[in-house]
C-alpha cells in the first residue's frame, strides 16, 4: 500500500492509504510512512521537472 502513497496527490493520497491499511487491520497506523513516500514523489517530481527543462533550454 505505501507505493500507492507515492503519487504527487498530496496529502490525500496518504489519508486514502492510511484509510485502507485501518479497513484491513484496526490496529494498522502507517500515516506517516505513507508521507514518507508522499513527500519522495513530490521530491522526484521536482526533480524529473528541472531535468526535463534544463534538457529542453
């Protein structure tokens, strides 16, 4: 599920995750591992966008 996490929806696709770990097992809290890998897509994202546009000028 974190993967999921790792998309650049922010914040929301961490509260959809943490969502579905809780309907799996109550006891399940993975919020802040699913920002983790929240805020490595946006790092990424930015990241790819530089790349792209210093290719491009």
């Amino acid at each position: 599920m974190i993967g999921g996490a790792g998309i650049s929806a922010f914040p929301m696709s961490s509260r959809v995750i943490q969502k579905m770990a809780t309907d799996e097992d109550p006891q399940n809290f993975i919020l802040m591992y699913a920002v983790g890998a929240n805020v490595s897509g946006q790092i990424a994202s930015v990241i790819a966008g530089g790349l792209v546009l210093a290719f491009f000028s």
